[in-house]
C-alpha cells in the first residue's frame, strides 16, 4: 500500500464499511503494483485498514522500492518476512 492509498482507506472508513474499504484497497493496490508474490512479498491475511484499526500499524511500501525488487536489484530476505 502507498501511503496515499491508506489515507484514501481512512477517509472512506468513515462512510463504508471497513470490509468493503479493504477489498477496494486490495483492488487498487493490485492494479498499481500486480501481483507481487512472485517476488516474494505475500499479501496478509488481514485487509490493510482493518490491519490499521487493530494493531495502529499500516503495511507501506514505497512505489519505487516495489520498482527495484521487480527489477531484481533489491532482493528480500528473511527478515522482510518477520515484519
């Protein structure tokens, strides 16, 4: 999720349902960055705003980082997975 994404997320948490403001996310963030799995980053099991409500935490990543692991040019390591 891009930090403006998450922000959208919070605005529209104030007028949706917080389920529905998650699939939204996770559409919006598939069509920006595709499908990253191949990559190694795994989606949560959480949506990201019901992420945020429960823990106070939100999953970010920059756009350009996303570009430099497609690229190969940054590569994850376990602790990525730890977070």
């Amino acid at each position: 999720m891009t930090k403006e994404l998450i922000r959208l997320g919070m605005t529209l948490a104030h007028h949706l349902p917080l389920n529905l403001v998650d699939k939204l996310l996770v559409m919006a963030a598939y069509l920006i960055f595709g499908d990253l799995s191949r990559h190694g980053i795994t989606r949560p099991k959480m949506g990201p705003m019901t992420l945020k409500s429960e823990i106070g935490r939100s999953a970010v990543i920059d756009v350009g980082t996303v570009g430099l692991i497609k690229k190969g040019i940054i590569k994850l390591s376990m602790y990525f997975y730890l977070l």
